[in-house]
C-alpha cells in the first residue's frame, strides 16, 4: 500500500509539471484501467486480446475532435474513445436506448457488441464494467 501511495505520489508530481501522465492517466491507474488516445489503439489492445475487430477506419467526433470512433465492421462490435467526461455522456446516452446492446464501459472508452461474450474476455484483459440492455 505504501509503495502504491509513492507511485500515485510520483505520478501526480510530474503531472503537474507537464512531464508525465494526465489527470486521467493517473485516475485510470488507481481504477485499474488503462486509458486509451484514440480508438484504434483501445482497437489493438481488443486484438490483442484475442478479439476479432477487422476495421481499421477510425472517424472523429465533428464536435469534438479528440473523441474517435471505430466500427469493426463485423456487425457485431464498435467502440469509442472520449476527448472529454461531457463527450462519453454523450456517447453513452446515445446508446442507453437501444435493446440487445451489451456496453464495456471504462475510464474513457467503451466497446459496444451484440452479445456479452466478447466483452467479458475484454473486461478480463482491459478492464471496465458490462451493461445490458435488454
């Protein structure tokens, strides 16, 4: 706990002098997740945990530009990395109503597929929270 307490410690110092991790990077270390830049980097660590996601074509926000979108045109699964709080609300409130949508929600990404499956071998590699709408 103490050597936790050190690196948080460490983290925030060269946060506030600009030479190291965000604000955000920091709270996804103390949540135990990682936060991503955009979507094709949340989109390789999917693959790299043994999830399939052919599409590489990540478009952004026009609102927005730090917030990237990534569809991996299997018709199954899709993600997004948020530029801001306001913009993963935003995100999500799109997505609460529809039905047959499980979501994998983390720090500032989410990955939304069909099916559960995928995202609870997601979830053990990145991660994260599962809803469901049903």
């Amino acid at each position: 706990m103490r050597r936790a307490a050190t690196v948080l410690l460490s983290l925030s110092v060269l946060a506030l002098t600009g030479c190291g991790p965000t604000a955000d990077d920091i709270q996804a270390l103390v949540d135990g997740e990682t936060a991503y830049d955009d979507a094709l980097a949340l989109r390789e660590a999917v693959v790299d945990a043994g999830v399939e996601c052919p599409g590489t074509d990540q478009l952004s926000a026009p609102a927005d530009p730090a917030t990237t979108f990534l569809d991996c045109a299997n018709g199954e699964m899709a993600m997004a990395v948020a530029g801001s709080e306001e913009s993963m609300e935003e995100l999500l409130g799109a997505f609460r109503g529809e039905v047959d949508v499980s979501v994998l929600q983390a720090t500032n990404w989410f990955v939304l597929s069909r099916t559960e499956e995928p995202l609870q071998r997601l979830q053990d590699e990145l991660g994260g929270q599962i809803t469901t709408n049903r």
